[in-house]
C-alpha cells in the first residue's frame, strides 16, 4: 500500500503534535543564552555568600537604627496585683495588719540620658562607620564571585574553541585516510601507512572528547558560581572581542596600577573604616570617666481590698433619764428628756475608683551618676581600646602589603603571558608553514604518512597551547583592568 504526499505530511503533522505535547512548557524552551553580564548579575541575586554579606549589612544598619534610637527617652508601665497573707503591711495606708488583704497597684515611669560622656553621640558615629564597612566588605566579596565568573566564562570559551580544533583536526585527518587510501592504491604508500592514519583518527577523536568533558566542566563551575541549578540548560554567549592592541603589561608601573587600586578596591575601603571605629572605641571607652545625667518622672496609685472610709458622726440627739426623788413620802421616779450631743464613727467600703484617684501620686527629678572608683575597669577599657586601633591599622597595613604583592604578580603574570602569547604565535606559524610544506612533500613522495602526521601534531600542539595563551592573557589583562577600577566585562 502506499501513501500519498499529502498523507504522510498529515501523518508528520500528527506526530509533532502529539510529541509538542510529550514535550511540554519546560522541554520546549529555546535553549537560553547567558552573557557574562547576566552571569554576574545572577550571581548578585543568588550567591550564598553575597546574601550573607548582605545579611551582615542589614544587621549592621539595625545597631546604627538602635544606636539613634538610644537618644530618644524611654517610658515604661507596670501593674501588680495580688493577694498578702498573714502579717502584712496594708499597701494604701502602710500599716501592718494580720489579715488576707487583695491588693493592685499601676505605674508610669519616663527617663532620659541628658549626659553620658558622649556615649550616645560617639556610638551613632561608631554605628554609622560599621554599616560602610560590611558595605564594602559585600562589595569585595561580589568583586571575588565576578573574577571568579569571568575566569570560568573564559575557560568555557576556550574548551569550546579547542572543541572547534579538534573537529577540524578530525576533519583533516578524514581527508588525510582518504588522500592515503589513493596512494596506497596506487602504489605509492605501502599499506601499512593507512594505520597511522587510523592511530591519528583516534587520537582527534580523543581530543574531541576530553574538549567536550572540559566544556561540561566548565559549565558545571559555573553553574556552582553562580548558584544556578546544574540542570538548567544554559548556552554562554561568545562575545565578538579582541585582544586590545594598545595592550602594554610591560610599560604597567606597580605605583600605576597600585596608586588606583588603593583607592577603588572595597577590601582596603572596609578596613580603613574599621579603623576609624576602633578610634571611636577609645572615645567610648573614655566616657566612663565622665558622670551621667539623666532626667526621670513618674506616675503612680493603688487599691487595696483592706482599706475602709472611717467617717464621724456628730449629732445632737434627745435622750431620756430618770431621777428618783426622797419628798418624804418615799422615793418617787422622775422622767426628764432632754438634748445631748453625740459622737460616733461608721466604716464603710472604700470604692475601687474612689482609692485609684485619691492614691494617684506623680514624681520628678534628675538623677546623678559620678564614677569615683570602678575598680580599673575604665582604665582597662581605654587601653584596651587603644590596643583595638593598633590591631586595626596593623589589619589595613595588611591588606595594603597583599593588595600590593596581588598587583604586582598581576603586572608580572600580564606580562609573563605576553611574552607566552607572543612566542605561541611564532609557535603556531611556524608549525603551519612546517605542515603545509610536509603536506606538499607528502603529496610529491617524498615524505612518508608518519612525517606528515609528525608535523600535523606539532601543528596541533602549537593551536592548542596558542589558544591558552590567548585566553590566560586576556584574563590577566581583565585582572589588570579590574584593579584599576574598571568593570569586568569582555567587548
């Protein structure tokens, strides 16, 4: 039976559908194209390291947040209620009484630091300084993770183009068994040549390999740089750069190139403002030699199920009494009535609102702290102190001394790999006009198969090592670059 055109292009219609659909959203996606920009970029946003420098900076802008805050005054209320048992003292009127007694009492009380020494001023300061310094600590850090990139993005770039060598020389050694096979039928090349041929074939075809292993690795490093998961299919993109002809790592001075990275590089940055905080140290220290002054108010009252309202009574009330009389006749009874005064006191329960508002007390008054004696502790803070800033300037001193040795193998490596780059290029050019006249001579008879593949991998070794070269320069120049304060970027 057979099918017409138009059926098997149904047919073919049909099954793309339903493998489109197998397929689904994430398996149809174009593979995505990263530059080294949007490699670094990502990283900023992903990095482990990066959040937790910036993690170190949001820390440090909440103890600046809390250092201005401590110049506001504090307020605080409180409450207590309860019950007292046996021989207590009644809260409302300070007396002692042997009985169950409910009480509650509230306050309010404010203070204020109107003088510490300047603990409270220098602490901001000091606060202030911190935040810059875990700033350009994240911004070092970042720097690290970007070279760190940039080298892996290069070397993805190289492994590709000794990738592309290595088909070619597949190619080439494709064309060479054919050109081989010709001669040897002819008579010219005895058989046995065809197997060095086959030998080199394996040999490119082993080069293929290990090129395409060293981009998967490559790729892998990346990846982990960049905290992108390693199954995210990613294809880098090859910029159109060149090598900077105006490219001089020999005429480079280290106080150039050192005098600028001084001045832009964060790590050096980070630690000149831990020196001005250790300065700042020593002026906190020192204000615990001065007094402190602060205001403080307050406002109390309470209840207290024992008290009573104790009121007197006074009166005037008509009373009766009876007099007995001796007239003689015997004692007779007298009934006279008549007004007397009266005085007598009611207790009664003492409202819960009522004792609230007649305990309602208010207080006001600054408080004095003089240090006198604090055991040396002052002292001891002070020098300690000041042994903080000696630490700190030795810590900076350090930094500088390794900024510099870090420049100046920079400059050295630079220009170490010129001098690698220019004579892989003679290398190079001298190995091909080597193997296009071994070609020649192959093709007149009058070298044999194995002196042509002796002078092709010559020409191959020499491609490869050109190639790293290429790529070891070009990093060192964008090493050169970044300590002079300019981006990391490949065009």
């Amino acid at each position: 039976m057979r099918f017409e055109k138009s059926n098997f292009r149904k047919l073919f219609l049909f099954a793309a559908i339903i493998f489109t659909s197998l397929l689904g959203p994430n398996q149809l996606a174009a593979q995505e194209t990263w530059s080294l920009q949007r490699c670094i970029d990502y990283a900023r946003q992903n990095s482990l390291s990066l959040k937790q420098a910036g993690y170190g900076i949001a820390l440090a802008k909440l103890t600046d947040k809390q250092n201005q805050f401590s110049r506001l005054p504090n307020a605080s209320a409180n409450s207590n209620a309860g019950w007292q048992f046996g021989r207590t003292i009644d809260p409302t009127t300070n007396t002692f009484d042997n009985q169950t007694i409910a009480f509650h009492s509230m306050g309010l009380n404010v203070g204020a630091t109107l003088y510490s020494g300047g603990r409270i001023n220098n602490t901001i300061k000091q606060g202030k300084i911190d935040v810059q310094a875990a700033e350009q600590d994240a911004a070092a850090s970042f720097n690290n993770i970007a070279l760190s990139i940039a080298n892996a993005y290069l070397s993805i770039l190289m492994s590709e183009e000794q990738l592309e060598n290595a088909n070619k020389r597949r190619s080439l050694s494709g064309g060479q068994l054919g050109q081989t096979d010709k001669l040897i039928a002819a008579g010219s090349l005895p058989a046995n040549d065809r197997l060095d041929v086959l030998a080199q074939i394996a040999n490119d075809e082993q080069a293929i390999v290990q090129a395409k292993n060293a981009i998967d690795l490559n790729y892998l490093n990346l990846k982990v740089l960049m905290q992108l998961d390693p199954a995210t299919d990613i294809k880098i993109e090859r910029p159109q750069f060149l090598i900077p002809a105006d490219a001089r790592p020999e005429s480079l001075t280290l106080q150039e190139v050192y005098g600028k990275a001084v001045n832009t590089q964060p790590q050096i940055k980070a630690s000149e403002l831990r020196v001005q905080s250790a300065e700042v140290d020593v002026k906190l220290a020192q204000s615990g030699y001065y007094p402190t002054i602060s205001l403080f108010g307050g406002l109390d009252t309470r209840w207290s199920g024992a008290s009573k309202i104790r009121e007197l009574e006074s009166g005037i009330e008509r009373v009766g009494q009876t007099f007995y009389v001796d007239l003689g006749a015997g004692q007779q009874s007298l009934d006279v009535e008549f007004d007397a005064p009266f005085n007598k006191i009611n207790v009664l329960d003492y409202p819960y609102f009522d004792q609230i508002k007649d305990n309602f007390g208010q207080n006001i008054g600054a408080n004095i702290r003089i240090p006198i004696y604090s055991n040396g502790i002052n002292d001891v803070n002070v020098q300690r102190a000041e042994v903080g800033i000696l630490n700190a300037q030795v810590q900076n001193d350090l930094n500088k001394q390794q900024l510099k040795n870090d420049v100046q193998q920079s400059i050295a490596s630079a220009r170490a790999a010129a001098l690698t780059l220019e004579a892989s290029q003679k290398a190079s050019d001298a190995a091909k006009v080597a193997f296009e006249n071994a070609e020649k001579r192959f093709t007149l008879g009058t070298i044999n198969n194995l002196q042509l593949l002796t002078a092709r991998n010559t020409l191959d070794i020499a491609d490869t090592n050109l190639i790293v070269a290429r790529y070891d320069y070009l990093f060192r120049l964008k090493i050169i670059d970044f300590y002079l304060g300019n981006p990391i970027k490949l065009d």
